[in-house]
C-alpha cells in the first residue's frame, strides 16, 4: 500500500514531529540517499502496531539511558526519537555492531574472488599475527574468525583449544578481519566500505573508520571503531532485512544473508558475526523467531525481523549490560515490541 511521504523533525524534548507531503511511497520504499529528501514515515496502526504500544517503546527506551531510536516498518520511519542532547546527525561509535557490518564485507570479498573462507588468515597476514605457535596460527581460517571459533584465549592470544571446536566470543580475533580486507582488495577498509556498500546504500560519512584513540589489543595493535548515526545503522539493517539488495541493485549475493544467519554448529544463536536472537529460544526473544541483531557494547543495537519488516536501530549508554554484546535489555525491548503489534 503507498504512503504519504513525510519529513521528520525533532523537539528538544525528543518528540518526533511530521510534516506530510503528497509523494506516494512504493511497496519496496528505501530512503533518499543521505537523507537528501524526506524520508517517509507511517502511522503507528498502519505499520501494525497500536500508539500506546508503541509509545511504551518509546519511553521503554528512553528511561534505559539511551540517546537515539529508529524504528522503521517496510522502510518507512513509524518511530524516531533523541535523547541527552543527541539528534539526526549525531555520530557515534557503534562497537561491536561493527561485526556485522564486517560480515557483509567479507561475503561481498567471497562473491569478488578475492578470498574464500577456508583460507588461513595466515596467507593474508602473514605468521606471528597471534601468540599462537606458529604450526597452530596456520590452522585458524577466516571460517573460524568469522564464527568466533579461532580456539584463541581472547585475553592472551595463545592457543586455547583447537579451530573449530570451541566457541569463545573474541573480538582481538574477529579484528583481524579489517586488514584481511585490506590485503585482499589492496585499500584501505574506509574506501572498501564507502565503494561496496555505504555510498550503494545512501551512507555518506568518507571516513566511518578510525582508530579509537590509544586503545590497543591484546597484541599492542590498535583498536578501531565504526561510527554512524542511528539512521544509517537503520539503512544498513534495512539492507540486510532486503537480502542484500538496494533499489535495483543486489549489492551481496541474493542468499548472503540467509546463509549469514545461519547457526553456527557450535552455538545455536550465533551466525557469521550476526547474533540470533529469536532462533530456538524460549520466552520473550522466542516470540519472534527470525530476530536477528547486531550487537554491540553499552547497548548499540540494530534489530531486523524480516518477517515483521521490521529494522530497529538504538544508540546509547548501557541500558542493563551483561556481557560484552548481550543485554538483559534486549528481552525487556522485544517484550514491548511484541506487545505493541496489533
């Protein structure tokens, strides 16, 4: 069904206020490039959810220390929100909600030729990369990176147990990613990202990655950090939610994302850098069961349910954090996402 297209603007409460346009929106909507034109957005009961649910989303997000939320249906904006002084334009460091983003860019590396997953991360980076002994290192494949199976301690960087057999969540590890990428396409991860998919998909940012100050891994290298704002981590889930493919163009392999989010056979809800929130869970994050995410440290989030043409992106401070990517705020979230559809 075609929908008004609208522009959105924001309150210094954090209030979303809408101005309608007369431009119909197509079925297979995606926004203007670089939020160059209004980006449509729809009511509350024709996206599927009822206001009052919908609004409890909203404050549901607002009280756990967050600073943005997205929420799009079919593409169109149905809720946008910001908090602690931040708006449209705020840029922030997304954490490990990089992964996934890095997961893309590994399968388009794989559609390109450039490398396969069974490779060692050894032909492309060379030994010593790890504290691995060296025979070990040259065990551990791009596969083992991407699923968090390097058998690496993510504290020291030795060998802990053998490829393949165990899953620790290891982000020294999936780091190494990013040079492979540079190796194998011969540029640098910024020019990479921009050509095959940020400028495709309407980012704009020239430089989304940077090094994050001082910080260093475990082998002394610097720590680097994607930043974007809470509408362009909703285009790159509105993507993903497409299957890869934006306006005309498949930019992935059409069953990239379906083979990305598949379970690893070492844990049921993890893929290709890609957490499975609603495979084979009970309670809460069950009841909606193609939930996918990428995650990231103090609660970054991009949610994408294909099934409810749903994309959800949050930025803040830690909401209720347990782990390094998981929240407890995840559950308490999916609950009132659930409970404000019709």
């Amino acid at each position: 069904m075609d929908a008004p297209a609208t522009t959105v603007g924001q309150t210094a409460a954090g209030i979303s206020t809408t101005t309608t346009s007369t431009v119909t929106v197509p079925d297979d909507y995606y926004p203007p490039a670089h939020d160059r034109g209004a980006w449509a957005m729809v009511d509350a009961a024709d996206a599927g959810y009822t206001a009052a649910g919908l609004a409890e989303v909203v404050s549901l997000v607002e009280v756990s220390n967050s600073q943005s939320l997205v929420v799009l249906a079919a593409g169109r904006i149905v809720a946008e929100h910001y908090w602690l002084g931040a708006d449209a334009s705020t840029v922030r460091d997304v954490a490990s909600v990089q992964k996934s983003v890095v997961s893309t860019m590994v399968g388009m590396a794989r559609d390109r030729g450039l490398l396969e997953f069974d490779e060692p991360v050894s032909s492309f980076l060379g030994s010593g990369w790890s504290r691995a002994d060296p025979a070990d290192e040259a065990t551990i494949t791009l596969f083992h990176l991407l699923t968090m199976s390097s058998g690496l301690n993510p504290r020291n960087f030795r060998s802990a147990a053998q490829p393949g057999t165990v899953w620790d969540y290891n982000t020294d590890a999936y780091q190494r990613l990013r040079p492979v990428l540079e190796v194998a396409a011969g540029v640098d991860i910024n020019t990479l990202t921009n050509e095959w998919l940020f400028a495709p998909i309407g980012i704009a940012s020239p430089t989304p990655w940077a090094v994050r100050g001082a910080l260093t891994d475990s082998m002394g290298e610097p720590a680097w950090g994607l930043l974007l704002t809470a509408r362009e981590m909703a285009r790159y889930g509105l993507f993903a939610m497409r299957g890869g493919r934006w306006l005309e163009e498949q930019l992935s392999a059409p069953q990239w994302f379906a083979e990305a989010w598949t379970p690893t056979a070492l844990k049921g809800d993890y893929g290709y850098l890609w957490w499975l929130l609603g495979r084979g869970r009970a309670g809460p994050l069950g009841s909606v069961p193609d939930l996918v995410a990428a995650l990231g440290a103090q609660d970054q989030k991009i949610y994408v349910s294909p099934a409810n043409e749903l994309v959800l992106s949050r930025q803040g401070g830690a909401a209720a954090e347990t782990t390094e990517a998981q929240s407890d705020f995840d559950a308490a979230l999916v609950t009132a996402l659930s409970r404000a559809r019709r």
